[in-house]
C-alpha cells in the first residue's frame, strides 16, 4: 500500500474506488473496503477529519483518532492507496469551492448541526475533483448524506458510480460508528435501544397508521432509557421528506445523545412491508 499526501500519484488513473473516511477505522469501514474490492477497481481510502462538517469546535477535538491503527487495518486489508492529505491540499489558501446544501441540509441532523451537510459536500466535492473516482462507496448509516451526495453527483453530472453499504451493527443491533469509541460500556448498551426504537417505529407502521401514537410510544421508550432524543423521523427516501399518499420507499432516522455523544440511526423499508 502506498501513502499519499497528495494525487499526483493518481493523475494518471481512471479506474479509481474511493472510499472517503475520517479514519478511526472500524468494521463497518472495513465493510465498506470489501465491497470497494468487489469492484476489482484500485481501491484508494482517504482518510481526512473535515473541520468544516463540524458545527462544534469541541466534537471537532474530541473525534477519535489512531492514525497508526487505521494505516495498519489498510496495510493488513492491502488497499492500493491511503490518501492522508494535510489541510493545505484539501483547502489550498488559494480557494476552494464552498458548496451549500440547501433546505434538505439544513433539516434533521442539518437543524441540529447547521453547516454539517454543506462542509460534507465541500469534502466530497474537493476529494472528486482530486481524486476523480469511477466508483465511490458510501454507508447508508449517514443516509442524510447518502442523499445529499448522490443529488451532488447528479447536479454537477459527475460521471461517477455510487455504491451503497449495508449498516453493519453489533449483535444486539447497535449501529457501527467512529463515535462509538467515545461511550462508556453503559453508554454503549444504552446506545442499543437506538435500534430498539427504529424496530418499534416498523412494527407498529405494521398495525397502525396513528403516527403520533407510534411516534410517543418510541419517545417512552427512550426516556425510560434516559436517552435525549434530538429527532425522530418517518420520511419518503426519494424526497427525503414527510411521506406523501403516494409513498412507496420510506426511512426512519433517529439522532439522540448518549454521554454527550451524538449518535444517528435509520432503517428502510418499502411501503408493501407495512401492509
Ligand atoms: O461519512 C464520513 O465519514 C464523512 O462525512 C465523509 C464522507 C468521509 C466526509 O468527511
């Protein structure tokens, strides 16, 4: 495997998957790198924690690092390139280009975390540009941002293929995050009832259509926890917006705060299986 801080070494390829991290690597990465090797492309991981998707100077701070570890798991999983670029590559004084994310960026984890999605984009854009992939991976557990950077690809007509991977999950069903690292044991059993709600949300779509109803019932269950939840959605995954009658794909995301660490979820299903 090859280290890079910059792409010069990548100008002359075109059959790039990139697969975008801000390191910390964990299983669900490492997921996401078997599925780029499915692809038989040249496999590039960048690792880049973005100051500019961080509305909070201190979660900025706080975001797990080991960049020792993560070039290891690249080394063992023998990736062609990590890309660890300094943030003078990334945003050169010289200027970049700044991009907004607008109303859906700004709704959901965007309300909580204003400018989050449009520093996402800005990353994504400038990795790229400078990179300039045929395939790119991405999880779906950030599904706010799988949304917005496939609207990305389609508004700048980027010739470039999007995959999507699976949420791996613990056992007990908790979704694998960087962030993860940051709970305590009791913070991470806690965390479990994250997906606990999302389930609960699922099967009661199953009986009944009373959202307030369902909507209550996966509130107690997280207060009974003495989990803060931020949000609790049931949207159109086309629109990223409330369901409409004619609704078939739907995704319930959820954010909530667990020892002061912010943590998201969301499961999807389409409207068939609540009938
Ligand atoms: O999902 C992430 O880890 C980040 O948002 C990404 C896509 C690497 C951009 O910094």
């Amino acid at each position: 495997m090859k280290i890079l801080k910059t792409t010069n070494l990548l100008k002359n390829h075109n059959d790039i998957c990139l697969v975008p991290t801000m390191g910390a690597l964990h299983d669900g990465h490492i997921s996401l790198i078997h599925k780029a090797k499915e692809t038989g492309l040249k496999i590039v991981v960048s690792i880049f924690v973005n100051k500019l998707q961080f509305n909070d100077e201190q979660d900025f701070i706080n975001y797990p690092r080991d960049i020792e570890k993560d070039i290891k798991i690249l080394n063992d999983l023998d990736v062609d390139f990590a890309f660890i670029p300094d943030e003078e590559t990334i945003y050169p004084k010289s200027g970049f280009e700044n991009l907004y994310s607008g109303n859906i960026g700004n709704k959901y984890e965007g309300s909580s975390r204003p400018g989050h999605f449009d520093g996402v984009l800005t990353i994504v854009n400038r990795l790229f540009q400078l990179i300039r992939p045929h395939t790119v991976i991405f999880g779906s557990k950030d599904i706010q941002q799988l949304f917005l950077i496939k609207k990305l690809i389609l508004n700048k007509k980027y010739d470039i293929r999007i995959i999507e991977q699976n949420t791996k999950r613990t056992k007990t069903g908790l979704a694998l995050s960087s962030r993860n690292k940051l709970l305590t044991k009791e913070g991470m059993k806690k965390a479990e009832n994250i997906f606990k709600a999302l389930l609960l949300v699922q099967n009661e779509l199953e009986k009944s259509t009373d959202l307030i109803d369902i909507d209550n019932k996966a509130k107690s269950l997280l207060v009974s926890e003495n989990i803060q939840l931020d949000y609790l959605e049931i949207l159109d995954m086309n629109t990223f917006s409330p369901p409409k009658g004619d609704s078939k794909d739907f995704v319930i995301i959820i954010a909530v705060v667990i020892e002061g660490v912010r943590l998201i979820d969301n499961i999807r299903f389409k409207y068939e299986e609540i009938k």
